[in-house]
C-alpha cells in the first residue's frame, strides 16, 4: 500500500505544472543574468517565497510559440514553473524576458546564398543575413536542414549556430538553386 502511494506522489510530482504569473512571480536584473523571486507552491503543496539569483528560459515550442509557454530553470536545470504568455507578466517584464530569449535564441535570416561547397561529408556556407556576409560549416547537410512548415527552412552549423531561411521561395533563383540537392 505504501509502495501505491509513493507512486501516487512521484506521479503528482512529475504532472505538477507550477505556473509563473505576474501575481506571483517577480523579475530584475542581476548584472549580466536575470533574478526571480516567486511564491509557487512546493511538492507538499505549501507557497513559499523562493529567489532565484539566476534563471534560465527554455522556448517549448521554439518555432510556433517563441514567447509563449516558457519554461523557467533554475541554475541545477530543475524546473521552476512556465510561463504560458510573456506579455501577460507586464511590459517591463516582458521586455526583459524577450531580450532574454532573443539572445539566447539569436539566428539570423538568410536572404541569399553566395556558394555551398560539399568537401568530405562537410558543406561550407557563404552566405548574406540581416547581420551581413557570414560564413559557415555543416557536418552532414541533410540533417543541419530542418524544415519548419512548408518553405521555412532552419540551417544548423557545426558549432551550433543556427540560420534561418523564413520562406526558401522567396530566395533569389541562384541562392535556391545552390542548396536544391540538400532539401
């Protein structure tokens, strides 16, 4: 019987879903990171006031939602809480937490391909973003191309860098014909 009630609570641990509101959760700077003090319910179900000196945001849905559901970590990578909508925090917050992300998240758009040449399983990339002229490599260049949608194209580097193509229909005929084997 104990055994069904330790299971009971690892389950209700693993399914709760602490959500981080402008109510009960509040965000500053702290130097180059960002501190949260928040009042979220613990595994007993208790609200305790908690900071966090640093966070970190994870995007859930990167591609469709970028500033909505959140998840917020703390600096052991355990999950605090989500946040289901960045603008609902506050304007001030909000800002905060998308600067935040675009950092994180940064990729610039490719608006032409100037050459990709294919050497020994590695592809290298010379390319105009919103940023100016970038050069790039990618190991295996069918799997650093991910497609999002129907012409939206994500392009990985080895580094882990990541480009993006928002519509591959809207590149000039050259850049298109350039990664047409890769797609």
């Amino acid at each position: 019987m104990a055994e069904k009630t330790n299971e009971k609570t690892a389950l209700k641990e693993v399914v709760a879903v602490r959500y981080i509101t402008k109510d009960n959760a509040k965000f500053e700077k702290n130097g180059d990171f960002i501190r949260m003090t928040a009042s979220l319910p613990d595994d007993e179900g208790t609200t305790e006031e908690k900071t966090y000196d640093r966070i970190f945001l994870h995007r859930a849905f990167p591609f469709d939602f970028p500033y909505a559901y959140i998840s917020v970590l703390d600096g052991d990578s355990k999950e605090i809480g989500i946040i289901q909508e960045i603008d609902a925090l506050g304007e001030e917050n909000a800002a905060m937490l998308r600067a935040e992300l675009d950092r994180k998240y940064y990729t610039p758009v490719i608006r032409q391909i100037l050459s990709v040449k294919d050497k020994f399983g590695y592809s290298y990339w010379k390319v105009r973003t919103d940023e100016g002229e970038i050069e790039f490599t990618c190991r295996d260049t069918f799997s650093s191309l991910l497609k999002v949608g129907g012409t939206r194209i994500f392009v990985n580097d080895i580094d882990g860098n990541r480009f993006e193509i928002p519509d591959l229909e809207a590149l000039d005929r050259r850049s298109f014909k350039k990664i047409e084997l890769f797609l």
